[in-house]
C-alpha cells in the first residue's frame, strides 16, 4: 500500500471536428488541452476516508470500517462491471447525499465511490485516504473535465493499491506511467466516465489518458503519431 503523498495530473480535451460525424460513421479528431486536472492522495491512519472537490463545493468524509461492511458482491462479477439502475441506487445510499445536492455533485461523489471501491477491495482493508481534486477546466464546457477527473482518480487509486507502479523514481519530480499501466488507467476511467454519462463513446477518457491527438471512428481510437 503506497505510504507517500501522491500527486496526479491528466489534461482536459478538445474535439477539433467530427463531433457529430461520427454517428454516421466518420472520423472524429480530438487533442489533449494545456490545462489540467490535478489530484493530491495522501494515506491518513484516523479511518477516514475524505475527499475534497474544491471547485464544485464538495467535501464528504467517510468511514473506510463502515465502507468495508458494504455488500459489494456486485463488483466481483468482474473488474469492468456496468452499474445497473440499482447499484446506482446502493452507492447513492452509501454516499448520503444532502437534499440540496446538485446532480453534478452527485454524480462526482457517485463516480469517486464506484472506482474506489472497485479498485481498492483487492485489499485485505479499504485503505483510508485523503483525497483533493482541483481542475483548470471549467465543468460542462465540453472540455472533457470528467474525464480528466475519473482519470486522476483511477492511477491514484491503482497506484495507492499498488495495482500498477509508482513511476516516480529518487529525486524526480515528474514522470507517466508505461504504457500498459496507461491501457489499464484508461479502463478504470471509463468505467467513471460510465458513472457520470451513460453511455460515453471513450475519447475523452483516451485523450485525457494518452494525451496528444487521437483519431476516432466507428469505435476504434488510435493515437496520430505526427
């Protein structure tokens, strides 16, 4: 279990043409933006589990020995499970939402759950963390802000769980992980972009993933190398 503070960032994205296109078939082209998402997990010893999204006004503290009492059984039906209407319903009862809450806070807290108790409970206890998430991209402008969220969250998470390798080495400031670590980042984070959309098509989670352009049609996405 990682014991050091951690720090993640993941660019937003743009969809340069093709956005609507695509459902005829056609090619769609989006690059990664200069403006980012950061994330600051810390490991705490006090049982808690706390996360702050200080842009959107959210801050919620659980208890990881009441979240480790949870029937989860759902998610051993595989690691890339899709939450039906009732799971839904059980992480909304997990998260206790205020009766003044947004559907934006919502779905936040719903998408942050979902990846931390799929991630985490290979562990023989949820670990208790400090979570704060803070972005340059402004919520619903189409930048790809909930990608680069459910993105940060998901390489924190396999890395706190030791899922994938911390790739900072001695002395470094910055680094990415390899690219398979980044194939299962990927993963991860569209199963939170699932939470928060629907039904997405996956671009944002690849472009805020991979950075750099990406060329997208009939549901195939490659990186352009150029």
């Amino acid at each position: 279990m990682l014991s050091q503070v951690l720090l993640v960032s993941a660019p937003g994205k743009i969809i340069l043409h093709g956005e609507y296109a695509v459902v005829y078939g056609k090619v769609a082209l989006a690059v990664a933006l200069n403006l980012r998402t950061f994330l600051r997990l810390q490991p705490q010893g006090n049982g808690k589990l706390d996360l702050n999204l200080p842009n959107i006004g959210i801050k919620r503290t659980w208890d990881v020995a009441k979240l480790q009492l949870l029937d989860t059984s759902f998610l051993e039906q595989g690691d890339f499970t899709v939450l039906t209407e009732e799971q839904v319903e059980k992480l909304k009862e997990v998260a206790g939402f205020p009766e003044d809450c947004t559907e934006h806070e919502r779905l936040a807290v719903l998408a942050f759950l979902y990846l931390y108790l799929s991630i985490c409970r290979k562990q023989r206890a949820l670990p208790s963390l400090d979570i704060v998430v803070w972005s340059q991209l402004p919520a619903g402008a189409g930048l790809g802000s909930s990608a680069a969220y459910s993105v940060c969250l998901a390489a924190a998470l396999l890395t706190a769980c030791e899922e994938i390798p911390n790739p900072l080495k001695d002395g470094e400031a910055a680094n990415r992980w390899a690219a398979e670590d980044l194939e299962l980042i990927n993963k991860w984070a569209f199963q939170g972009e699932k939470v928060i959309h629907g039904n997405p098509s996956g671009v944002d989670n690849s472009v805020c993933t991979w950075g750099g352009a990406l060329r997208y049609q009939q549901g195939k996405i490659s990186s352009i190398k150029r």
